[in-house]
C-alpha cells in the first residue's frame, strides 16, 4: 500500500470522526443524549429514548419495506 492511500484512508477516518462527533453534539443540542461526568461517554436521556421509540415505531409502520 502507498502512502497516498495511507493518508487517504487517515483523511477519512478523521472525516468520518469528526461526522460522527458533530452528531453525538447536535443530539445533545436536543436533549436526546446527555454525557456523562468526568468521562468521554454518553448517555441517552429519557426524552430521548421516548423520541428514538416513536421513530422507530413510526419507520416501522409506514416503511416495513425498509
């Protein structure tokens, strides 16, 4: 393997970290998850699994293709 792919392949797992850290925020931004002291874990807040429920039941009923 190359260096060029190497370096292709660091962009993109910190890409696709910094998606991921963007949306774990953009949740907290909305009272879905909130995180845990003196740690780097998060936790999902009772608003947010009442929410995360009611998506999934309404994927479930109106898209079972899916």
């Amino acid at each position: 393997m190359s260096d060029g792919a190497r370096q292709g392949q660091v962009l993109d797992s910190d890409i696709q970290a910094e998606y991921a850290t963007a949306l774990v925020f953009r949740l907290h931004v909305y009272g879905l998850v909130a995180k845990i002291l003196r740690s780097r874990r998060w936790r999902v807040t009772a608003f947010g699994h009442r929410v995360m429920s009611a998506s999934v039941r309404l994927r479930q009923l109106h898209f079972p293709a899916f």
